[in-house]
C-alpha cells in the first residue's frame, strides 16, 4: 500500500510538472508574441494589460487541456472564458476582451467574439 502511495504521489509531482512548464511555455509565447506591443507605449498600462493577458491565457489553458500553444486559442475557448467568470462586470469583461483582441491580431487571426452583457439582458427579461 505504501509502494502504490509513493507511486502513485511520483505521477501526481510529475503530471504537475508538466502543467507549470506548460503554463511556462505558453506564458513565453506571450511574450514573444506581444514583444513590439509591449515594448511601445506607456510601461505600467502596458504591464497591467500583459498581466491580464497572462491571467486570461493561463485559465484558459488550464481548463482546456487541448490548449499547448497560444496559437490554438479560439472562439470557443474565449466564450468558456467569459462564461467561467461571469461573476466579473461588464467593463472587465471588456478589458480582457481587447487584451484577446490585440493578441488574436497579433497572431493574425479574426477578433474574439465580445462578452454578453448577462445582467443587463436578464433585467429585459
């Protein structure tokens, strides 16, 4: 019992190994990705914007397991996004919103779809 315990705590260490270095390795896409954008423009917006980015990019890897390269972001992985914090307003909801924007241009490929303001429909309801 004590040999399948420390067997089975090795596949546990080493399944969450490799989920941080693919946290790492998506992270240092990020960087390369947005390396013009964020060299332009005033540094503490543009690190505030990148660390949103960094959040969004990141839950969305970890709730999506198929996701191992920034370049496999979609449409459908933005929306479980929004949906997974609906608990977030509206205006951020936006802000992570332009931030997938920007990277999706950067990766030349069609904007995200916008966040549904929920609170506002429920209230037309």
């Amino acid at each position: 019992m004590i040999g399948y315990q420390a067997s089975h705590n090795g596949e546990l260490k080493s399944q969450l190994q490799n989920r941080v270095q693919q946290h790492n390795h998506i992270v240092n896409q990020l960087h390369i990705v947005t390396n013009a954008w964020r060299r332009s423009g005033a540094y503490r917006s543009r690190s505030k914007e990148f660390k949103k980015l960094i959040y969004a990019v990141k839950n969305i890897a970890q709730h999506d397991k198929n996701i191992r390269d920034v370049r496999n972001l979609g449409s459908k992985q933005v929306i479980s996004f929004y949906k997974r914090h609906d608990n977030l307003g509206f205006s951020t909801k936006m802000k992570y919103f332009y931030e997938l924007r920007r990277l999706f241009d950067e990766l030349g490929k069609s904007p995200p779809p916008k966040p549904r303001n929920m609170k506002l429909s429920q209230k037309n309801q």
